[in-house]
C-alpha cells in the first residue's frame, strides 16, 4: 500500500476527506518529501465478524456518500464507493460510480477494471470484452486487466456450457 502511515507532527498535515483518509493534500500543500519505510506496517482493518462487517460498511457507505458530495471533483471517491457498492451486490450503482469515476480519471486502471467487473456481473459480456480489448491497448501487460480478462474467459466458458 502506498498509503502514507508515518509522519511528523507539524502544523497544517492533517488527514483529508471523511472516509479513506488521506495526508496527500496536505503534504503537497508543503516541502515535505514523502519516502519509502523499509520496517513493515501490517493494517488488520479488514479482519473483523460479519456483524461488524456490516455495521462497517453501511458506515462507509454514509461516509463515502458524504466523501463524494464534499469534493464532487475527486475521482477516488467515487471509486471506493463503487467497490463498496460492488461488494454489497448493488451492481448498477456501483457501475454508475465507476463510470463518474472515469469521467473524471479516464486512464485510471482500477476505476476501468472494477468497471468491467460490474459489466461481467450484469452478464454484458460482449461490452466488457470491448472495453478490455481498447484497455489492452493501453496498458498490455498490466496485471490487473489480465485478471480481468480471466475472468471474462471463465464467463465466457459458463455461458458456452449452459
């Protein structure tokens, strides 16, 4: 992860935004320089029961909807509510991010695969080959649009055995 976890106490670095916090703005708003941490920093957010899971991520989802209002122009939250809307199965709102997402950040590669993910998971398999074919283009060798395109074969195989 390359969020940033150390740093000095100095007037004016603070966290920005509501969920998914981030020192980025305020570190540019200065002449801090940012370096890589060679002692591990293990985050164990994710391990948690299912009732917590959920009270978590209908917080998130208030969060992230707040996130997005606040700073309508920032990509990334519309990029981390649509993989929360994503998980929790609603799938054409979480498309409708991705693509706000896009809007804004058109070469972003993980807001272009978790849209194709919402498009395997309507069943548009014929869109999302296309999309990841004009991707490719871009970004040949990149390994998240090769997962994609795995599993866009393995749709593809189910719908052919159906």
């Amino acid at each position: 992860s390359y969020t940033i976890r150390l740093f000095p106490k100095r007037a004016g670095i603070r966290y920005s935004y509501p969920v998914h916090e981030s020192l980025v703005p305020a570190i540019q708003r200065t002449d801090m320089r940012v370096c890589r941490c060679l002692v591990p920093i293990h985050h164990f957010g994710g391990i948690y029961d299912r009732e917590t899971s959920l009270s978590k991520l209908a917080l998130y989802r208030v969060l992230g909807q707040e996130k997005i209002a606040r700073y309508p122009s920032y990509f990334l939250g519309y990029l981390e509510l649509g993989q929360l809307y994503l998980r929790t199965g609603n799938i054409q709102e979480a498309a409708s991010l991705f693509r706000r997402a896009l809007a804004l950040r058109p070469r972003c590669i993980e807001a272009q695969c978790f849209a194709m993910i919402s498009l395997l998971l309507q069943g548009r398999l014929v869109e999302c080959r296309k999309y990841l074919q004009d991707s490719q283009r871009f970004e040949p060798t990149n390994a998240d649009l090769r997962y994609v395109h795995h599993l866009l074969k393995s749709a593809e195989c189910s719908q052919l055995d159906r």
